[in-house]
C-alpha cells in the first residue's frame, strides 16, 4: 500500500480539500499487513491509554470504535499471517 501524509492548516475545513491543497509531509510503501498491524496497534495502545469513556471526553464527536477495532483485529489474523503480538 502506498501512503502519503498531508498536513492541511484547517482541519475542519480539509474533509473536501483536494489531496493538492495540502503539503506532503511524508509517503511510504508497505505491505497491506506491517500496515494493518501498525494501525491496530495504535488503535489499542489508544484505547489503553484513554479508554472508552476518556476518547469520547477527548475526541467528543465519535465514540471508540471498538466493533471496527475487533472486526480489524479478526480481519487481520485471519488474512495477513501476522506472526507480530497482538
């Protein structure tokens, strides 16, 4: 997977910002599976860290998606022989 990073001065007004009109901070090639794991890590290392109730304090406008965490979870098990902890 190809990923590029990009950092939009105005969060609020960057959901329909075209790719262009932010500065690239950073790109990368993985494998699906080094960035799946990554990002279910990171998901729970957050949800550790501040727990449910602590991220929607936090975050206010979702709650932790804990039913998509564990579907990732699942998913990646499953489809990506991953021989990482989890």
């Amino acid at each position: 997977m190809h990923i590029a990073i990009r950092h939009f001065p105005d969060m609020m007004s960057s959901f329909d910002a075209p790719d262009e009109k932010g500065a690239l901070m950073c790109t990368s090639t993985r494998l699906r599976a080094f960035l799946t794991h990554a990002v279910l890590m990171a998901a729970v290392e957050t949800l550790r860290i501040h727990g449910e109730d602590g991220y929607l304090q936090k975050w206010q406008m979702h709650p932790f998606p804990t039913l998509e965490l564990e579907a990732l979870r699942h998913l990646h098990l499953a489809a990506d022989d991953c021989t990482l902890s989890h």
